[in-house]
C-alpha cells in the first residue's frame, strides 16, 4: 500500500469553484489519501472495494458514498468501475443549497464517528444504496450534473445547485426508510426521559430543535418519531403539559390570572388564554369561575 498523501481542494476545482463533477473510469487500486473538501462518489457502473478509515465497503452500480474531509479512504476494482466524483467544499451547502438544514444532518448525523454522535444507536454509514426507481433517479441526476460541468452552458451554476438539492433530498429519504424502524425504537426508549424533561422544564420555552439536539438526532426523526409514539406532534404535547400546569394553580392557589401566566413562562395573559382555550375550550378566568360555582 502506497504512503498517504493529502490532497488540497484546488487540485480539483478552479479559480472561484466551490464545487464539480465529473466521470471516471478506474482499474487497479488508488492511492490512499485524504483531502479537505467534502467527496460523493457514485457508481455508475462496474463493482469496487472502498476503504475508509479502515472500514471495507463493497460498492457496485447505484451506491453512493459520501467521505468527510480528513477521512482516509482508497479504492480497488479488479474488473473495471465507471463511477461519478463529486468534490464540493462545505461553505458550498450553505451558499448555495436551500436544503442546507438536509445536507448538514447527513454529514452531521452519519459520517461522524465521535461517540456522542452513536447514542440514538443509528449506523454511521457514509454507503447509501439507491434501488428502482431511486436508482434510475439518481443516475440521471449524477449524470446530468457531469454534463453541465463539461458544456458549461448558461445559468450552469444554478442548475448544478438544483440537482444537487434533490440529490441530497434523495439521500436523506433513503436513510429515512432504511433506518425508519430502527428510529421508532429508539425514541422508544427515551421516551421517559423526555416526558421527564418536558415536564421539569415545562415553565421555559422548550424547542423541539433543542430535544433533539439533546438525544443526538435530527429535527426531522425526532419530530416524525414523536408525533408516531405521542399521537400528538411536539409543539402540541408541550403546550397540554403547561396548560395542565395553569389548571393546577388554578385549583390549587389563589394566584391571578396574570401572576400564574408569568410563572409558567407565558409572555402575557393574552397568549396564556389563547393556549388555554386551543387545548380547554375556555379561558383560564371562565375555568376558574366554573370550579367556584
């Protein structure tokens, strides 16, 4: 095996470029490397061994491995591989994708090893294996993304940005059906925990973005896995638990309308009677009359 060597992000693109693609056709072994831009290789044909990090994956026609900066990696076919290179760099995703949120949990929640990031026990896979119709999808699209790179037609710029996108709305589906089961599960198995939290922190504006980011998992799972396991999606469960919490006070203190607002974390009474009402079908006032009566 060949000394690793690092490659730079301008050995691949051009003055100004912060993404390209094209196709290559490889027999043998390559060299092992790293590089400090974001790679997606897609087979387009033939069958291959990729290494990354040490860990073997058998790729063939359809597969797409997605490989972070500083990983180490290498490839070996035998019979011959036709597959795509995609080279972009990181502030690319922000810059130029509306999917930015999609892109970075893909790279975030499945190319990161750390343990933290292994918690919710979903596969830190960089493989994604497209099949049917997805495969003949994502052929078109890579391929397509190939081509404008070569003609460089008008408005090339943007229409790689577009197939990138679905790209990335393509990859994140496929790990959504791979691994939905695998997800259910594992909410779960937290639900305790997070009933807990909601209820002790009940008082403060709790975001569902914030749970997630607390049990490892994208806005997207966490919010699809809630609402399968509650029956209710998470903005609504909040909002029962505080107004549970005034209809406490309520019978059990003497406290104003206005004082409880403030102390379940209410910014005036007006949004504590809106969100009494949505779960009640009253206000807090008419509810305490109807318990004096």
């Amino acid at each position: 095996m060949e000394s690793e060597i690092t490659y730079e992000y301008k050995d691949f693109l051009e003055n100004g470029m912060k993404f390209t693609a094209y196709r290559n056709t490889f027999v043998g072994e390559s060299t092992v490397h790293k590089h400090n831009f974001l790679e997606l290789i897609y087979v387009i044909s033939g069958s291959a061994v990729h290494y990354i990090d040490d860990t073997e994956y058998k790729v063939t026609k359809g597969d797409l491995l997605l490989i972070d900066t500083d990983q180490t990696h290498f490839h070996k076919s035998e019979t011959g591989v036709l597959f795509a290179d995609m080279v972009l760099l990181p502030e690319f995703i922000s810059e130029n994708l509306y999917s930015t949120h999609t892109a970075i949990d893909i790279f975030a929640y499945y190319l990161y090893n750390s343990e933290q990031f292994s918690t919710n026990g979903l596969p830190r896979t960089p493989l994604i294996r497209f099949k049917g119709n997805d495969l003949i999808a994502a052929d078109a699209i890579v391929n397509a993304m190939c081509d404008e790179i070569l003609n460089r037609g008008s408005n090339y710029a943007e229409i790689l940005s577009s197939y990138l996108n679905i790209l990335f709305y393509m990859i994140i589906r496929n790990i959504e059906t791979t691994n939905s089961d695998r997800v259910m599960n594992d909410i779960r198995d937290i639900i305790p925990g997070i009933i807990d939290y909601i209820e002790k922190h009940a008082s403060s504006q709790i975001s569902m973005n914030e749970m997630a980011k607390k049990y490892f998992y994208s806005p997207a799972y966490f919010s699809r896995a809630f609402k399968k396991n509650f029956g209710v999606s998470f903005s609504a469960y909040v909002q029962s638990v505080r107004v549970q919490k005034v209809i406490e006070l309520l019978d059990c203190t003497t406290l104003s309308v206005e004082e409880i607002s403030e102390k379940i974390g209410y910014h005036d009474k007006r949004e504590l009677n809106r969100a009494f009402k949505n779960v009640t079908g009253t206000t807090p006032g008419e509810y305490r009359k109807t318990k004096m009566t």
